[in-house]
C-alpha cells in the first residue's frame, strides 16, 4: 500500500523554522501593540493634567 500524500503540510526541519518564525512575529506584534498602548495613555494622561491644570 502506498503512503498517503497530504500537500501543504511542513515537514523536516523547516517545520521549526516555520514555528521559532510565527512565535517571533507574534511577539514582535504583540510588543507594537503595547507600546503603541503605552503612548496612547501616556498622551491622554497629559491631556487629562493639563485640563486640571496640572501642567508640568
């Protein structure tokens, strides 16, 4: 009986490579979107004190 053929998959070492790729894009986009948070809060939080007139 012959082997059973399924295209699309990775196989070998370039399975890891796939892996170590995909958990590198999410945390270099999950750090994007932190630090793209922090400067949100940051401008609000200065927007905020100079409303109270708390200005620095």
């Amino acid at each position: 009986m012959r082997g059973i053929e399924v295209s699309g998959v990775i196989t070998g070492s370039a399975q890891w490579a796939y892996v170590a790729a995909a958990y590198g894009l999410t945390l270099l986009l999950t750090g994007a979107v932190l630090w793209q948070s922090w400067r949100a809060m940051a401008k609000a939080e200065r927007r905020s004190d100079a409303l109270r007139g708390k200005r620095t």
